[in-house]
C-alpha cells in the first residue's frame, strides 16, 4: 500500500472517473479501498487510483465489468497464469468489438452509399 490516502472524490478524480463510477467498482469488488475514516469514508491509494484508471479505461472501450472482472481478480491474486488467461480473455472481446464496429460501418456506408476510405473526416 502506498503512503497517499484519497476519499472517493479525490481518487475519482485522479482517475478521471465520477464518485458514482468509483462506488459502483467499489460495490462491485473492482476495487477495494486502503481503509476507511472514523467516520466511515473510504480511502483509495495510489494503487486503488490505478485500478479505477484500468477499469476506466476497459469500460470506456467497450468492456462490461464483468468482461473485466476475471483481470481485476487475477491482479488482486498476484495470479500470473490467471492475468494471461484473462488478458487473452479481454483481448478476444476486444477482437469482437472491432469487428462489430468494422461491420457496422459497412453497413452504415452502404446505407450512406460511400465507402469508409471515400468519406471525409
């Protein structure tokens, strides 16, 4: 554990997600908190802040948590065959996606009647 302590709206911020987003990783066992204040409030570490970025990240190109689930798990566990294994896991999901978006744009084009390489951006 790092030295840094972060509430939820500091890390999300770091990690350029919303306090919704950091909460619901929380509450989905994405990401586990350093600790907590008397209060009650958790506190993110530096690690914690990179993991709300890989998630993030994973989400933003398509991912559904529980595509990611099977990485976070294995990173958690310190798991190596486990990290491969879900590497390739995501990998083939993100294959799937590009060429949904390959087909989709085909298929937008055709409607369109242009082709991708014929359009300006």
């Amino acid at each position: 554990m790092s030295a840094a302590s972060y509430s939820t709206s500091e890390a999300a911020k770091l990690a350029g997600v919303t306090v919704h987003q950091a909460r619901t990783y929380v509450t989905a066992h994405l990401v586990k908190p350093c600790g907590s204040t008397s209060n009650g409030y958790l506190l993110f570490d530096d690690v914690c802040v990179k993991r709300l970025q890989l998630i993030a990240a994973a989400t933003r190109a398509g991912l559904l948590l529980r595509e990611i689930t099977g990485l976070v798990e294995a990173l958690e566990a310190g798991d190596r065959s486990a990290q491969l294994r879900a590497r390739r896991e995501i990998t083939g999901a993100i294959g799937a996606r590009q060429a949904a978006i390959r087909q989709l744009q085909a298929m937008v084009s055709s409607a369109c009647g242009t082709a991708p390489s014929e359009r300006k951006l």
